[in-house]
C-alpha cells in the first residue's frame, strides 16, 4: 500500500523546497487586496503583501480566502492516483473556510478513497509544525490511523500569542467592539491576543510596545522546555530583535526561527504585530 499522502494550505508557511522534500501537497488561501487577487505563497510573499498593503489608498482592510471545494475535489482526485489513504490538515476553522471546503470535497470520494481532514485549531508556524510531523511519520511508512495519534497529541501543545497595534481588523473579527476599536485607537492601546482552540482570544492590553515584548516574553518563559519555537512580526523590528535576545538569554542553545506573518494570518491581525509561537516540549 502506497503512503499516506499529506495535504495542507499556504498558511502552515513551509517553504517550497520544505514542502517538496516532506512530499507535502499544498493549497494556497487567495488574498484579496485593492491591486487583485494573489495566490499566497505562489505570486505572493510576506514582503509583497506588506508592500501591497502600503501602496494601498484609503482604509482598505483586505481578506483572505481559503482554497476552494474544486481546488480539494481536483488535488483529492490526482493523489487518489497513488494512494488510498490521504490526510488533509489544516488552519483554525474559526479562522478560514479551508476545512469546510475540504470535507465537503472528501465527500466526492466517499467510499473509492479514505481522507481524513483534520482542524488544526491553529494557524502559520504552529500548523506547519503539525504537517511536518505527519509528512515525517508518513514517509517512515506509518498508518494513516498512526500519523492522526501523532498529530492529536502535538496539538494541545502548541501555543500562540501576538501583540497588534492595529484595532480595525480586531473589529472586523469581532473580537473587540467598535468602541472599543475606537477608544483603543484614541488611547493608543495594544491588545495582547492568543489562539486558544483555534480562535483568537484578547488576553490583556498594553500602552507601548516595550510592554508588549515583556508581557510576550512572560507568556514564553512559563514554558520549562520548548522542542521548537519562532518570533513572527511585521512593523516591529526593533521590538522583534529585543524579544528574540530575551528569549534566546532564556533558552540558552535553543534555534528560534525569525519569520514574518504570512498573509493569511496578517489579514486578521493587521500590519502590525509581532508574536511567538512554540511547540512546548512534549515528556
């Protein structure tokens, strides 16, 4: 039996060259700004959209969306060519449509073909921590039965925690009211978010950016041991730098990867923010 082939989207951030090495099928969210359409991760990068987003008049707030029903019905049918056992992994649904868009796709092959679609309940970094570690699990010739068990228990393990400085994208997700988007803007107040079973949840608020870092910084270090762990950011490099020496004093010999937010994460938390995602050390 051939192995399980591991599917995905552009927001678990793998490379190209990752993804091709892993044997990774990968999906792109399309990000809608006022220049087109993009493909993330195929004619659009992090640097491109941030370039796009300033080009850009007016208070335009862009959006993303997930890869379609076709998209997934097509991708199925091509890898239902070399295995029978596919599992499709992938951003928070109460971030994205991808997963609803996924399972209604599975249902064309109900029966011709087992595919497992699975909630991350996360987002960039974290996801592509969990698609890693089927993609290696796969290729070691494990089961799809044995590559979900390895992907559940790495779940409630990974957390992520961000800085925003930009309050109308907050609002447009519901995640703070109007006024408090207006009183925010008005005071200059930084709310502290995290992803917690796939949502974004305001956890406290800040009034300068040098809070923010501390408060980041706090958050990390209740962790004993990481096993993986990056700093993302846009708009706060001097910040971004602070943070990554505090952490690396912390852990002393543990890599943090220094990324910038993919697109399809950007556009909930806005052009400005910084965060940390890790995948604590499982005992």
């Amino acid at each position: 039996m051939a192995r399980v082939a591991i599917v995905t989207d552009s927001n678990a951030y793998l490379s190209p060259r990752l993804a091709q090495s892993l044997n990774v099928n990968v999906l792109p969210h399309t990000i809608y700004l006022p220049q087109g359409a993009f493909k993330e991760g195929v004619d659009l990068t992090p640097a491109d959209y941030t370039r796009l987003l300033k080009e850009a008049k007016g208070d335009f707030l862009p959006r993303a969306a997930g890869p379609s029903v076709e998209n997934f019905v097509d991708l199925y049918g091509r890898l239902l060519k070399q295995t029978d056992q596919i599992l499709s992994l992938h951003i928070s649904s109460h971030l994205s449509d991808t997963v609803q868009n996924a399972r209604m796709a599975r249902r064309m092959y109900l029966g011709r073909c087992t595919i497992e679609v699975l909630d991350s309940f996360a987002t960039t970094v974290g996801l592509g921590y969990l698609v890693q570690t089927a993609a290696v699990a796969a290729a070691a010739g494990h089961n799809l039965e044995d590559c979900i068990r390895l992907v559940r228990g790495l779940m409630p393990h990974i957390y992520l925690f961000f800085l925003v400085k930009h309050l109308p994208y907050l609002e447009r997700e519901g995640r703070i009211s109007p006024a408090q988007a207006f009183l925010g803007s008005m005071l200059n107040i930084m709310p502290l978010l995290q992803i917690e079973d796939g949502e974004i949840i305001p956890l406290e608020k800040v009034r300068t950016a040098q809070q923010g870092v501390d408060k980041l910084f706090d958050y990390v270090s209740e962790f004993g041991r990481l096993q993986k762990a990056a700093v993302l950011q846009n708009g706060f490099v001097k910040e971004q730098q602070a943070l990554l020496e505090r952490l690396e004093l912390a852990y002393p010999g543990h890599p943090f990867t220094l990324l910038s937010c993919n697109p399809s994460l950007a556009v909930h938390l806005g052009p400005d923010a910084i965060g940390v995602v890790v995948l604590e050390a499982v005992s």
